[in-house]
C-alpha cells in the first residue's frame, strides 16, 4: 500500500473525529471552509493545482504553498463568536515552512472538508505532508505533520505576523506560582497542577489585548527562538501546531509521543489550572530581537 492510499484511510477517520482538536465549540458556531482551487471529490488534480491554495473560513484563513505545504498569511479573521480573540482581522503566522530537503511533493492534493474540519494532503517519492485546520476562533486550531520514508526529521520554521511577538510569560514564573501537585492520576483540579509548572514562551500582540498563542510541539525540539521566529525539528511523524486562546495558557500534561498520523489532544474543560498572562506584555518579558 502506497503511502497516499495508507494517509488518505487515515485522513477519512480523522476527518470524523472533530473532538480530536483542541478548540473550544463556542468559537467554532456555524464555521466551514472554502478553497479557492478547482476541488472534486477526490480533491485536487495535479494538473488543476494552483501555486497558491487559497483556504478561507468564517474564522480563519490562509494560503497554502502546494509545492510544500506550507503555510502563508495564517489569519483570525475576528468573526464574532463567544471565544474570539480579536475583533478585527489579525495575521497570526507569516508562513509556517517545512523544510523538505531537497524532496518533492508529486501527488495530487487530498482534501477532506467537512463541517469546519480540514485536511490537505500531499506526498511524493519518500515524503507524505498533511495540514489539519479547524474553523474555530481559538484553541488548538492548525497542525503540520511531515513523514518521511528515512525516518529523519523536518524543520518547521515559524515566523510571526507584523503585530505578534514572542514572550517569556511571567506568570509561568521563574519563579513558579505555588500549585502544588495533583495526586497522580488525578483528580486534576484548577486548584493543582498535574506537571511541575516550568516556563513558557507565549505570543502576544500590541493592540489586541485578549490575544494569545504558543506553538505546540509533539515529538519536536526548538533549535532557534527569536521574537519574532522560532525553528523546530520535528521527528518524522510528530507533528507542528498552534494553540490559540484560554489552551495556551493553562498547565495540562505534554501530548502522548506519536510518530505516525498524530491528532492534536483535546482541551482540558476546565480540569487544569489557567494562568494567563499579562496584558500588556511587560517590555522585559519580551524576546529580542523582534
């Protein structure tokens, strides 16, 4: 079985399990997605792929470079909903780029898209990449995950959009708030933690003062952070995601290790305690350069 036919079983499933993401279901009312490509059932043709995939939704919109994969001008559109986080459109990453090494992506593009779920896929000679979205106004709302036939790992460089910039939060400490452990195993309450509370870098943007964000990494290690950039090397198979919102803040335990077809985890609902973070970000909380 071809690694597309093994994706595409996949992708089916998971396009069914909406609860596999990470948002809130406030921010997600009556959300759904357009693409501005000539899409059939089978999703996008080789020869009908555009340069630029044009993805749109009620809460959010981006472009998708169709000879990666990756990601441009990934945008909150502010529609209202009860979770939003901005009120006016706000690009959130410039790109979100996957490094392919010298491979190419040859097949046609999949797509699944259904009730505010998205996936998009594409593969080539020892290569397979996949975008999970979700329309919602925040939470865990966008994944990439690369895998490769030699097993190595990609890098994902993130680079934010114009307003949004990257913060040691301060209310993650040092040093850390006085929670104390849960019991293991739980009960988790927002009275307890249920890992030790360590830094956190977080994003924010001026002008936007319910705005926040952290990139969410499963089975990756960040190589570069910068105010305004940070680079991650993500095993093959992991995968490279962004938190929106209330998600981005709170403690919750790390994702599962995964390295084949990994879903983003759901929220916590309330079981885990939310720090927060200060609004506006003190100036010595912020990485430089920007």
């Amino acid at each position: 079985m071809t690694y597309t036919l093994k994706l595409l079983a996949t992708f089916t499933l998971a396009a069914a399990t909406t609860s596999a993401f990470a948002a809130k279901e406030a921010g997600c009312v009556n959300g759904g997605f357009t693409l501005a490509a000539n899409v059939d059932t089978n999703g996008i043709a080789v020869a009908n792929i555009p340069t630029t995939i044009k993805v749109v939704g009620k809460y959010v919109e981006f472009d998708v470079d169709s000879a990666t994969l990756g990601i441009r001008n990934f945008t909150l559109t502010g529609a209202p909903a009860a979770d939003r986080l901005t009120t006016t459109p706000l690009v959130v990453f410039a790109s979100k780029s996957p490094d392919l090494r010298g491979l190419t992506l040859t097949s046609d593009v999949t797509v699944q898209n259904s009730g505010g779920t998205l996936l998009i896929a594409r593969s080539g000679p020892g290569i397979d990449i996949k975008i999970q979205a979700l329309d919602c106004s925040s939470g865990g709302i966008f994944q990439l995950e690369a895998e490769r036939a030699d097993l190595t790992a990609t890098d994902f460089t993130h680079i934010l959009g114009p307003n949004i910039y990257y913060f040691n939060n301060p209310n993650f400490g040092p040093p850390p708030p006085p929670l104390p452990l849960c019991p293991a195993g739980g009960p988790f309450t927002p009275s307890c933690t249920p890992v030790p509370i360590t830094p956190r870098v977080n994003m924010a943007a001026d002008g936007f003062p319910l705005f926040v964000g952290r990139d969410s990494a499963q089975d990756s290690t960040k190589i570069h952070q910068s105010g305004g950039t940070s680079v991650w090397r993500v095993a093959s198979g992991g995968r490279m995601g962004a938190v929106l919102g209330e998600d981005s803040v709170e403690v919750a335990p790390p994702p599962s290790t995964c390295l084949s077809h990994c879903q983003a985890q759901d929220q916590g609902k309330g079981r885990y305690p939310v720090l927060g973070f200060p609004s506006p970000v003190p100036a010595n909380s912020r990485i430089l350069p920007r």
